[in-house]
C-alpha cells in the first residue's frame, strides 16, 4: 500500500500555507501519497494533493498528519487524528507551540526525515469528561490539555471532589482539570506546576481561588477528579482545550478521568531545534537562564 500523509495548514498565515506547498513538494517528489483537508485545499492551491472531508475519516491509513501553525492548530489536528491512532507532527510557526516537534527552520529536514522513517511515535496521555445536570448527560467528550469549568459573569461557587470523596469548597473563578501535556498550557498560567510528559498523572488547578486551600494537586492517573457548581451560584462554561465549549447551568457535575485513548505525537531523529529532551525544550521555549552551567555536555 502506497504511503500516505495528511497535511493540515493555519490558512491564516501566508508563511504557513508556503510552508504546506514546501512538504507536500517534497513528499510528492518522494513518491508519498499527499491528503489535505478540503476546507483548506483551495488556499494551498496543490492540485498533486487529494482534497479529502475535514472529519476523521480524513487521517485513516495516514501514516503521519503534518500539523503547520501553532498549538492551537495542533490540538485541532487531534480532533482528527486520535480515532485513527494516526501520529501527529508539529512544525510550529506561532509563539511559543510546546506541542511541536520542530520549528520552521526545519521543515525540510524534517521531511526528509519522515521520508526515511526517522522517527519514534510516543503517546501523549489525554483526558475523557462528562458532565451532567439533574441525570442529563451535557457534554460527553474529551481533551490533550485540560478541561476548564469556568465562570460566566459572577465568581462560581463550586465543590472539588477526588476519587468520590469531598476535597473543598472554593470560591473562584474556575478550576482546571489538566494532563502531563497541558501542565505548561493554561493550567501553568494559573500557577500549576510542570510535569514532565513522560509521568502520568492528573492535575487539578483552581483559578483564583477564595479559599485557604487553594493550592495545585497532582494525583494518581487511576483517579477521579469532579467538579460540582453548587445549585445557588451563577452558571458555568466548561471548555475542552479552549476548543469545545458547553453550557453548564447551576447544579452541573463535571467527572474527569483518564482517557481511554492517547494522541499519539511524532518524534523526529536529529533534528537539532526539537530539543529532544523536554528539560531542553523547557528551556528553549521559556527561555530559561542556564548561563554559568557547567554540567556534561549532551553527546
């Protein structure tokens, strides 16, 4: 069977759509069949690529989705590519996109490298919600990210809850329930910690809590993390990876636990900016003061 990729694009940005043009080139020319999305096809304007639905069947039998934009372009692309098992890979062209694997400097290399099959997949944990309002099921979805329960207008009044059991009551204007991979996402900005990737767990996140106890958690990946919105406060919104948004009237209980399947993310070989380990990545992307180290150099 022929190889194939799927490439998905931020239309938006001219550097981008470039930059799709540059590797479904270069993939034509390698003799690997090339998919874009039909919502974007006329604007990369490559007649060699076939124009397939923007729905997940779009992904099925792909063997990698190149993914040109920022973060918020991937996690569209997982929208697409989790059913399929289907590895994603980055190039990012926005600010800071932890979620890339390389940046636009590398789009060659980084072709020619999935071309020879230089590459490792690894599986990114994600998250499976549910929320409910008087027995009625509101939303029944997942995240990569986080799952936020966030105010409306008015500070919510809302019960966390770990594993069936009470933890407090807080004040607030929300509380995020994260993965390992949206731990440097919105649940940072909120004063959540770092957690490498590669340790599973589940992080739970007030934001702006009234509260003494306000601090970040982070639990067993077994465990159950819920959210109720008490029955006299102002309703709600929960959003999934700042994507997918539902109402959440007063009374709603959200459930957050361990998703039943991963994304799975691309890992290129020698590609220099990836900053393979993620201390390095951390780094390069924050752009964190490590002048004065004198430790072993990386071979």
């Amino acid at each position: 069977m022929k190889r194939t990729v799927l490439v998905a694009v931020h239309t938006g940005r001219a550097a981008a759509v470039d930059s799709a043009r540059l590797v479904i080139d270069r993939l034509v020319k390698a003799g690997i069949a090339v998919r874009v999305l039909d919502t974007e096809a006329a604007e990369i304007g490559c007649p060699e690529a076939e124009a397939v639905p923007a729905d997940a069947s779009a992904a099925k039998d792909a063997e990698v989705m190149f993914v040109l934009g920022g973060d918020g372009s991937l996690l569209r692309a997982a929208e697409l590519a989790r059913a399929t098992g289907t590895p994603l890979l980055g190039v990012n062209l926005g600010h800071v996109g932890f979620l890339a694997e390389a940046e636009v400097a590398d789009l060659a290399a980084a072709v020619d490298n999935v071309v020879a099959g230089r590459y490792d997949v690894e599986e990114r944990m994600t998250v499976d919600v549910i929320a409910r309002h008087n027995g009625r099921v509101l939303a029944d979805t997942w995240a990569l990210n986080e799952v936020t329960v966030e105010k409306q207008g008015r500070m919510l009044e809302v019960v966390a809850e770990i594993d069936g059991r009470p933890l407090s009551r807080w004040g607030c204007d929300g509380v995020i329930c994260a993965t390992p991979t949206g731990s440097t996402a919105y649940a940072f900005s909120a004063g959540g910690p770092v957690v490498w990737p590669e340790v599973e767990a589940l992080l739970m996140v007030p934001i702006s809590a009234h509260a003494l106890f306000d601090r970040p958690m982070v639990v067993s990946p077994c465990s159950t993390l819920a959210v109720e919105i008490l029955p006299d406060t102002p309703r709600g919104v929960l959003w999934c990876d700042g994507r997918r948004r539902f109402e959440l009237p007063p009374g709603s209980r959200v459930e957050v636990r361990r998703g039943a399947e991963p994304v799975r993310l691309a890992r290129l070989h020698g590609v220099e900016s990836t900053g393979a380990p993620f201390t390095d990545r951390l780094v390069a992307k924050f752009e964190l003061p490590v002048q004065g180290w004198r430790g072993r150099a990386r071979p």
